[in-house]
C-alpha cells in the first residue's frame, strides 16, 4: 500500500470517527430527553392523586417547569448536533468522491 492509499485509509476513519461522536453525542441527548418524558409521565400521574394546594403538588409543578426548560434546551442541543452530523456526512461523502475520481 503506498503512502497515499494509507493517508487516504486515515482520512476516512479520522471523518467516521468525527461522525460517530455526533451520533453517539445525538444519541445520548435523545436517551435524555426520553429518560424527562417518562419521568413526566410518572409525576403526572402522581398529580393526580393529589389535592392542587398541597406541598407535594407544587414541587412536582417545579419539578415539571424544570423539565420543560432542559427539554427546551436539548431541543436546541439536538438541533445543532443534527447539523453538525450532516456537515460530518457531507465532509465523508465529498472526501470519498474526490478520492474515487483521483
């Protein structure tokens, strides 16, 4: 293999590796954002059981609002992160077509 054909074997991986750590970074954001539903799920259905005025009720009314704001910030996260893998996706792609045509 000459030093060209191995540069060009570094490449590529150094761009899948640039792409799976978006992916796996998507990956764990949306493992999150899934982990803040379910746990709404549960305090929704504790709230039920309770009277509005009580102590109990109004931490969990916190404890949604605070949920809401990072559901609100991953949404923005997982946005960016979305991009950034396309970019990644284009840079491997564009990368191997040159490759090919040399």
């Amino acid at each position: 293999m000459s030093e060209e054909q191995i540069r060009i074997l570094q490449r590529v991986a150094e761009l899948r590796r640039d792409l799976a750590e978006v992916q796996q970074e998507i990956s764990l954001r949306n493992s999150e954002v899934n982990r803040i539903y379910r746990e709404q799920e549960r305090i929704v259905r504790n709230m039920e059981n309770l009277q509005q005025d009580s102590a109990l009720y109004g931490r969990y009314l916190e404890s949604l609002s605070s949920q809401e704001d990072r559901l609100e910030e991953l949404v923005t996260i997982v946005g960016d992160l979305e991009s950034e893998q396309t970019d990644r996706q284009r840079a491997l792609a564009d990368f191997i077509a040159e490759v090919e045509f040399q």
